[in-house]
C-alpha cells in the first residue's frame, strides 16, 4: 500500500513540473543551432580527414542555415 502511494505521489509530482508549451509560444523563442559530433579521425589520412571536415562543415552550414524550430 505504501509503495503504490509513493508511486502515485512520484506520477503526479512529474506532471506538475511540466511546461507550458504550445506552438504559439515555440515560435515566439528562436532556437539554436548545437554542432554535434565533427567525425572521426581514426585511421584517416591527411587528404581524407580534410575533405571530411569540409563536407561536415558545408552539411552542418546548410542544415543550421535551414533549420527553424
């Protein structure tokens, strides 16, 4: 009895911390743009690794350009 009431007690406090959200208040905050992982450069030679990153870097460019939440 006592553990399904601490679990109730756990359920309800997680819902009451949730936030408002609609999709009026998402337009009104701007978003950001977070770089992920850069790859890796494990076993790559020099002329792979830096036509790696400049491939990265125009995909990360042209997606954050292009990206609004």
């Amino acid at each position: 009895m006592n553990y399904s009431l601490f679990i109730v007690c756990v359920l309800t406090s997680f819902s009451s911390m949730a936030q408002d959200c609609s999709k009026e208040l998402l337009r009104e905050i701007p978003g950001t743009w977070k770089a992920g992982v850069q790859g890796s450069i494990k076993n790559v030679n020099a002329a792979d690794l830096v036509k790696e990153k400049s491939v990265l870097a125009n995909i990360q460019k042209l997606i954050s350009s292009n990206y609004h939440p």
